[in-house]
C-alpha cells in the first residue's frame, strides 16, 4: 500500500531536533528540564524524538526556562500539530505523501509502471481497480488524491528513470497508455522534472530487483530517504550506507538510459504505437 508509515511526521521531527537542541545550548539535562516543566522524563524523551507532538505552551515553555526565544518554533509547533492535505481525502495513516511533502528532490527508478505523481487520472484508476489495492467506494478520493500530488511538481525537482517495459503495459488499454504516454512528454517540458527511458535492449541492468525513490530534504538535519514498496507494504530507510548504495543504483540506471531528447523521441514513438494499435481495434470491431 501506497500510504503506510509509522514513523513521526518530518515537521514534528523537526521540531523534536530543535526542542532538544535548545535545551542542549542551555545546559540542562532532559531530568532537569522535565523537572522545571513539571512533566516526567519520559515524557519530555518523546518530545524530544518526536513520538509525541509538542504543543505551543509547551514549546513556549521550554523557551522561557532555555532563555531563547524562537518565533520560528512556534509556527512550527502550530504546523506539525495540523492536519496534512491528504486527510481532507481520507487517507489518515502517514505514508509516501507525508515523505513527497517536505521534500526538495525526488529521484525514482520505475520498473512496472509510471511514477504516480506523472499518471493521469484514468491510468490511475485503472491501475488501482486491476491491482486491486483500493476499495471501489475508495476509488474517486484516492485517485483524486494522487492527482494533486501533481501541484508539488512546481516546488521540487522530480527525475525519473523508467524501464521501457513499464511503458509497454497497456493499462487501461491503447487509447488510455497513448493519453498517458503523451501526457510524460508534456511532463518533461517542464523545467523541474527530467524523465528519461531504459531501453529493454540493453538486456540485464543493475535495478532490475526493483523500484524505489530517493527523497532529498532542504534542512542538512533530515537525511535522504529510501523508499521501497512491497506486496504487502512499504519500508522507507534513512541508513546513509544503504540510501548512497541505492543512489549509486540510480545514478548507474540514469547513465544507461537514453538522455532526455532521446527519451521523449521514444515516448511519441510508444505513443504513435498505441494510436495504430487502437485504430486497429476499431477497425476490426
């Protein structure tokens, strides 16, 4: 499943980072400070880790017993404490939207279909029905979900690299892969996304395992993320050994693949396939 995290949201993260760097400059210690904040060691421990959200007063507590004041803590208290878009669609638990939220790059190797946040809507459903991953009564708010996923393509570079196959499944059939095939060359126009195609002809490559996506995140604190799905589920894994041997991975694929003109040359050639293939169809019908 697309959406399973257990792990705090990166802005309450975030904020544990910094309550916990403050009361560090201060020259407290954790049973010290809970102590003045009239609250249990444990309790500030999960404060400080993220486990459990950190309110306002208490974030404006802890400024006044570390003599720093911070403006910036309080808007981030009041965020971290506020309800992501995606519940307004019905999907509560912390998954990939709450990692795509706050990040600045995305790099994704795809090997079975296209990237989500390039789909459109009727590849999507399609998608979601044949793979049976959603509930029918689900189906409209989680696709429409998936498409405002697009929205973030103007605040953050987004690279693709796409295994030729993926492009030779015909979800949905002739008529919806061409509209999706087109809609990777509109894509690729834009100036923060670069999508580009390995060719099935070069045989066995280096990421043939599976898929994955790298996340890159604009504070030096948060470490690049790897996110992997499996059948029944999804990891993300913030190891550095593991996240630069994926990205050494990713980059390998980025150099086999065809460059960015080459790339979309083939996507209108995939497309034009499909248009003959679904005249085809009508004719014979």
């Amino acid at each position: 499943m697309e959406f399973v995290r257990t792990s705090p949201t990166f802005r309450r993260r975030r904020l544990a980072r910094r309550i916990r760097r403050l009361r560090e400059d201060a020259g407290l210690t954790q049973e010290q400070a809970a102590a003045a904040l009239d609250m249990s060691t444990s309790a500030l421990s999960r404060k400080e880790t993220g486990e459990v959200a950190t309110s306002v007063h208490e974030v404006r507590s802890m400024m006044d017993l570390y003599d720093a004041y911070d403006p910036g803590l309080v808007d981030l208290a009041r965020s971290a404490k506020a309800k992501p878009w995606w519940h307004a669609y019905g999907i509560t638990s912390r998954g990939y939207y709450d990692l795509e939220e706050e990040a600045v790059a995305v790099r994704e190797w795809q090997l079975g279909v296209v990237p989500g946040i390039f789909q459109t809507e009727e590849y999507a459903r399609e998608l979601f029905v044949g793979g049976g991953s959603v509930e029918l009564d689900r189906l409209p708010q989680i696709t429409a979900a998936r498409m405002r996923r697009k929205e973030r393509l103007s605040q953050m570079t987004y690279e693709a690299v796409i295994e030729e196959s993926a492009l030779l499944r015909p979800i949905g059939g002739a008529d919806v892969m061409r509209r999706q095939l087109l809609r990777l060359v509109e894509l690729a126009e834009l100036s923060t996304v670069t999508i580009r195609v390995l060719p099935i002809r070069l045989g066995l490559a280096r990421g043939l395992e599976g898929s994955f996506v790298l996340l890159s995140y604009p504070d030096p604190d948060d470490l690049d993320v790897l996110y992997v799905e499996h059948a029944s589920g999804s990891v993300h894994i913030e190891n550095p050994a593991t996240v630069q041997r994926a990205t050494l991975t990713f980059e390998r694929l980025r150099a086999a693949a065809l460059n960015c003109a080459d790339s979309v040359v083939r996507l209108r050639e995939l497309a034009e396939a499909e248009h003959g293939s679904h005249e085809s169809q009508v004719a014979q019908e």
